[in-house]
C-alpha cells in the first residue's frame, strides 16, 4: 500500500478479518487486521486522554505479563513477546505524532511508560510520566491498567494529523520519522518480495529498529501477518533469522 505516515497503515480501510497479529498454536489470542485497527485507535485515545500529543515520549518495555517474569534477571526478549499491546501501544502513539523508545533505561524522562506491571517498581518514571501497565492489574492505583482503559475507550480514529518528517521511533543514540521507517519497510517488502499472504515472524528486539520495519511494518505494509512464536512463517526477524541490524534504514 502507498502509507505516508505509520498511522495510514491502521486507516478504517484496513478493517477485515484477514490475520494482523498471530500467536503460533492459539489462535485465540490472534488479532485479525479489524481487531488491530479498532485497539490501537482505543490505545491512541488512552493515551491522549493522559497528555499523549505530537512531541511527547512514550517509553515502551517489550516484556510479557507473566508475574514471575524478572526484570533484572531477564532483560531479553522471551518467546511470546511482543505481545499485542506492545504493538497496539507503537502503532497507537503513531496516532497521535509521539516517540516510542522500546525497552528504554530505568530513568528515562518520558510522558508516558508502558510495561508490564510485574516491572513498573524496577522503572523511576518521575512525577510527570504516566505509567500504563498491562497484565496484573497493577497494585500501585496510581497506574493505570492497560486492559482495563483500553477496553472502555471508543473506537473511533483520533483527529489528530501526522506528517511523514515527525519522529516516531527513538533509541539511545538516534530519532526515525515516519517516513523513514516506511521507506525502509517498503524497501524490505520488495527485498523478501513479501505478499498478503506471507507472514514474519518477530524474535528480535524491538529496541533494534529493524525488528520494527522487518517485523511489524513490513507484514502491515502488504497486509500479511505478525507471527509470535515458532510457525510455518516466510521470513524470521531475529534468532536464527533475519538479524534485524542489517536492515537497512536511511538516515
């Protein structure tokens, strides 16, 4: 499709019952592309709703639900991630002309973070930051539940307008506009020549950007399918894949 910003890629027009987002071997925590396209404009409105606009930063922590799951002990990216709300939450601040920064430090100065509520105590988020948890419900009532508020907002695209030069992807050292990621998601769809019906499969970090382009805009950009997990998939982003820093991205 010809996206000129992140958000073009989850217009009403995208709505249908083809696979966005599959969990090998449960298809019940699958999304199809209607499903993905009414929860991230839900998560946009969430966000919004606590100050989320064009300029603000989201940090974003890769993490599954699982309560057990430690953070010091276990910064890497564990089989059933990402899980859908990571990517709701990227495609959602994309909405709204905010920059994600996937697995960020412990004290980063953001307007918002999201994570799972098992690892919102190990973040110092400041006073400022708005912390969104998902899995738990959280035992802080400061935070905000995740699945909760998400369930409850309207599904209706905000109104805000995003250009294509705004950032939308940050890491420690570098900003990606939208129209960067495109370029280099449409770039990779031709390399894997990559259709409707082909999926990937995300096992790298999201912190690396080329997971993002490779995993997640890539399968979007041609209305293919996210994979979590190990599946029959045309393409693998990380392990023993595609290593998602030799993706190339323009800068």
């Amino acid at each position: 499709m010809d996206a000129a910003v992140i958000g073009d890629l989850v217009a009403p027009s995208r709505r249908s019952e083809n696979l966005a987002y599959r969990v090998a071997g449960d298809r019940a925590r699958s999304h199809s592309y209607d499903s993905v396209c009414a929860t991230t404009w839900k998560t946009a409105n969430l966000l919004r709703l606590y100050g989320i606009h064009e300029g603000s930063t989201v940090g974003v922590v890769d993490a599954p639900k699982h309560p057990d799951f430690d953070p010091e002990t276990q910064r890497h990216r564990a089989g059933e991630t990402p899980i859908p709300e990571v990517v709701f939450t990227f495609l959602g601040a994309a909405l709204l002309g905010a920059t994600v920064r996937f697995d960020p430090p412990r004290d980063l100065e953001a307007d918002a973070l999201v994570g799972p509520a098992a690892w919102m105590d190990a973040y110092e988020s400041g006073p400022t930051c708005t912390s969104i948890a998902y899995g738990g419900p959280p035992a802080d009532p400061s935070t905000v539940h995740f699945e909760t508020e998400v369930w409850s907002e309207t599904p209706i695209t905000p109104p805000e307008t995003v250009e294509p030069d705004v950032s939308i992807l940050a890491t420690a050292d570098h900003e990606y506009d939208h129209r960067t990621l495109l370029r280099a998601g449409e770039a990779f769809v031709d390399q894997e020549t990559l259709t409707a019906e082909d999926s990937v499969a995300v096992a790298g970090p999201f912190s690396e950007p080329g997971t993002v382009v490779g995993g997640v805009l890539a399968p979007l950009l041609v209305g293919g399918t996210m994979v979590v997990g190990r599946a029959n998939e045309t393409v693998r982003i990380g392990e023993d894949g595609i290593d998602p820093g030799s993706i190339p991205i323009d800068r």
